[in-house]
C-alpha cells in the first residue's frame, strides 16, 4: 500500500493563454485511491492544467501543493509519473532499451520490465523497433512505464488514445489497480472511464 496521508491540492489556480482566461479560482483535492477527471471542450484548458500539475509551466495564480507542501519544496516529482497525449518514446531504440531508458531515470515498481511487458499485452516485443509497432501498441508501452516505477500520482492526458476496447479495458484495469494500492490519478479523457462512482471525482472546465 502507498502513504494514504499524501494528497494533491491546488488554491485558487488561474491560467491566462493569449489573453483569455481558461480558468480561474480553481481549487481541488485529491486522496489518495481517487481518480480527478478533467472535462471541457478542446480549448478549455484542460492540458494546460495538466501542465501546470506537472511543473511544465507556471500557474498565473494559484498554488499546487504535495502533502500540504508546494510541489517545487516537496518529493512530487519524484512521486508523479506523466504519460502526455504523445506516447513520449524513443523511436530510435528497441521497446526494452524505451522501457529500461525510462526505469533509469526512476525509482523501481513493483513490476520488472518482463512483467510489465506481459500485463500490457507486449510480452515476446523486447527487442521490437517502435517504428514496427502499430498506434495501440506505442500507446501501451508509453503506459508500461507506469507500471516499472514507483509514483503515487500519474497524471495522464488521453490515455485511451489508439486503443481498442481491449486495450482500453486493460487501463481501466490499471488505474483501478493503482486505487486500490492508494495510487491517485489526475486525467483528461474524451471517452468515459468505466471505474466505480466512488473513485471518481470530475471537474468540468467551461
């Protein structure tokens, strides 16, 4: 189980994009084993709020806090694993080099690379290109990292992308597994998640 005290909290967040307000005022908390849904047609700000959440970009006011702390004085980017609307891998390299790049640059899971190659449906893909891999297989391995490291938030945008209903079925797996260890997840989704109403908690941006 994970540290049930941490928590993700923001106050009074507001983002200003070429002149227009996307949101203001906005504030939210997050335990652990819930998962926050951001809705909103495109444009709402609902990627730059993931970006915020991220550290990728500055709020215009407003704070984001980890366990009461702001997240630039506390342990949340080590604790917060980010799989963007792009899969975020390396073409270049094999899907075993991608995933081992990655496990570098993190602390370990609970799952090795040979497991979470087997739970995403990749298991025999190893020494596979990414240019050999089809759209729905890019998109599991980019989630497999989740899977090899160990973070407590995953803040996910578009997760379901290329995905069959397999593949989408597979996630909602996941993430429910990942609730029920304590695990929190911030995301955004065009498509509904098929999780327990209890898990769930939305925010519409207009």
């Amino acid at each position: 189980m994970l540290d049930c005290n941490v928590k993700l909290r923001t106050e009074n967040l507001s983002c200003i994009r070429d002149d227009r307000v996307l949101f203001e005022g906005l504030g939210f908390t997050v335990d652990p084993g819930q998962v926050l849904l951001l809705e909103g047609q495109n444009g709402s700000g609902k990627t730059s709020l993931l970006r915020i959440l991220c550290g990728f970009r500055e709020p215009d006011s407003g704070h984001v806090l980890w366990c009461g702390e702001p997240i630039n004085q506390s342990s949340y980017y080590s604790d917060m694993a980010y799989v963007g609307h792009m899969d975020g891998i390396k073409k270049e390299l094999t899907v075993l080099e991608n995933l081992k790049l990655h496990l570098a640059l993190g602390q370990p899971g609970k799952m090795t690379i040979p497991q979470a190659l087997d739970k995403v449906n990749l298991a025999g893909y190893d020494d596979t290109l990414i240019q050999a891999l089809s759209a729905g297989q890019k998109r599991r391995l980019s989630l497999a990292r989740l899977l090899i490291t160990c973070n407590v938030l995953w803040v996910l945008d578009e997760p379901f992308t290329s995905l069959d209903k397999q593949g989408i079925e597979l996630i909602e797996s996941l993430m429910l597994e990942h609730c029920g260890n304590g695990g929190i997840i911030v995301m955004t989704s065009h498509h509904d998640v098929n999780l327990p109403n209890e898990n769930i908690q939305r925010i519409r941006l207009a």
